[in-house]
C-alpha cells in the first residue's frame, strides 16, 4: 500500500517519494530523509503500478526509484512518469553494477544511479548533486560507465581549451568522485567545484558529468553530439 504523508508547508521544501518494494528499506529511507533538513517525503510506494497511479498528474520534485521491482520494473516506471513529468529526477536505486540495466535506466531518463551499498554515505549528498544539475553515481557504476567508451586506449580530448584545474576535476569525475571529494582533494570550496563544472558543461557542450566524462575522454560517442 502506498503511505501519503504530510503535504509540504514551505516553498523552499523539495519533495521526494520512495518506490521501494522492500517494506524495512522502506521505512528506513523514510526515516532518513524525513531528519533531512530542505527535504519532505510526499509518498512511498511499494510498486511501480502504484506510483504511475499516484503520480498520474503531479509528480515530486526526485524520485527514489529501486530498479528490481514486482511486475513492472523500475527503469519502466521512469520512462514512463518521465513522459508525464519531464521536470522530475530520478535517482536509481540497485544492488548490482549491471552494465545494461545502467544504460537501460539512463536511456529511460534516470538522472543518477546508486548501489544501495553507498546510500547510507551517499545518499544526502547525491540528492544535492542531483539539484544542482549533476548526475551522481556511485564509483563503481562511473567506472562501468566510462569503461563502455573505452573501446579502444584513451586519448584524453585536449581540443576544448580546458585550464589545468578543469582537467584536474574531470580526472576526479572520472573516478567516481562527488562533488565535496574533488573540493577536499583540490583544497577548494564546494562552490568553486560547481564553478569549474559550469565551465567545463559550456566548453565541452554538454549537460551531464557522465556526457563530459565520455567527451574529454574521447569515447566513441565523444563527437556524436
């Protein structure tokens, strides 16, 4: 059964709703996010069929989308409310680094991918990155992201321009790192991070860590945009 909770009482609030099958993670997700400052969990529902009903004409702000559900999967879901609401994120939620189930869920408009392993240290985190416009993903699955380019040995792409501390946090990118890592490696501030990442987005011309990931390393993919 889906749990409605409290409306939101402040503009400044994001809404969130939890797709989760499993009653005890559930209920701990809830838990989480509801001692989360900024943050407010409007449903949780324990199917996809029960979420494309509740959210049949309005949406929150992020959904917390678990791939492996009963009946229709997770990646469904979201190609499908993605259709309905454009504007809504979706972070994934999976216990395994599968390489055509990322894709699958990227392609259907997955905004971010999570091992649940990392979500106890990643979670809060990843939903900042995913705001500010960033696409977090645990490391394991940027790995496996980045591995798919690499068809052939890596020519990092040198023909953007980019300054020697941009290359700096596109090597970071490349590791996996979140946004607070690469500011603790460089010794700056978050924002600046967010600053460089703007630059970079511009000169690459792309939207996404994993696009500008793929394009300074000069993946197959690189030039096809």
């Amino acid at each position: 059964m889906t749990q409605i909770l409290k409306p939101v009482m402040s503009q400044s609030v994001h809404t969130i709703a939890i797709i989760e099958d499993d009653p005890t993670l559930r209920e701990t997700l809830i838990e989480v996010l509801a001692g989360a400052p900024g943050w407010q969990v409007v449903a949780a529902c324990p199917s996809a069929e029960a979420a494309l009903e509740e959210f049949s004409t309005t949406c929150p702000d992020v959904l917390l989308m678990d791939i492996q559900l009963p009946g229709l999967s997770g990646i469904e879901c979201v190609a499908r409310l993605k259709q309905r609401h454009p504007a809504t994120l979706a972070l994934m939620l999976t216990v395994y680094d599968n390489n055509d189930r990322i894709f699958d869920a990227l392609a259907a408009g997955a905004s971010g991918y999570l091992l649940k392993r990392d979500v106890p240290s990643r979670l809060m985190e990843s939903l900042d990155d995913l705001l500010a416009g960033g696409s977090p993903m645990s490391s394991a699955i940027a790995r496996k992201v980045v591995q798919h380019f690499q068809k052939a040995p890596v020519v990092k792409n040198d023909e953007h321009n980019l300054t020697p501390r941009e290359k700096q946090i596109l090597d970071l990118l490349v590791k996996g790192n979140l946004y607070k890592e690469i500011a603790w490696d460089l010794g700056i501030g978050v924002e600046t991070v967010r600053t460089h990442l703007h630059n970079i987005y511009t000169k690459l011309q792309v939207r996404t860590r994993t696009e500008a990931v793929v394009k300074y390393l000069g993946g197959p993919e690189a030039t096809g945009r």
